[in-house]
C-alpha cells in the first residue's frame, strides 16, 4: 500500500473520530443519540418480515 493511500485513510478515520467526539459532547449529546436511536428505529422496522396473513403471490394460480 503506497504511502499517500496509508495518510488518506489516517485523516479519514482521524477525522471521523474528531466528528464523532464533537457530535458527542455539549447540548448536542442528547440530540446526536436521537437521531441515531431514531434512525436505528427505523432501519430495524425496515428489515423485519412483514406479516404473511397476506395473499401469497409465491403460489401459481390455476384456472
């Protein structure tokens, strides 16, 4: 791995790490845990089954 690619994704993760501490500190802690709880809410409710009381349309209809 060049030596240009190791410092580009040193920065990256510097970087993430710097935003994640200043998201994390302040007034802004409560809404930052929010946001993440609400947004982790929703992609759970996204991947679960739906309810299969429904037609099946998996099954061939003959006539």
């Amino acid at each position: 791995m060049s030596t240009t690619r190791k410092v580009a994704i040193g920065l990256g993760i510097a970087g993430g790490a710097l935003l994640a501490a200043w998201l994390l500190t302040g007034d802004r802690k409560k809404k930052t845990k929010d946001f993440v709880l609400r947004r982790a809410d929703d992609l759970k409710k996204s991947f679960q089954k739906k309810d299969n009381a429904t037609t099946d349309d998996h099954e061939p209809t003959y006539v």
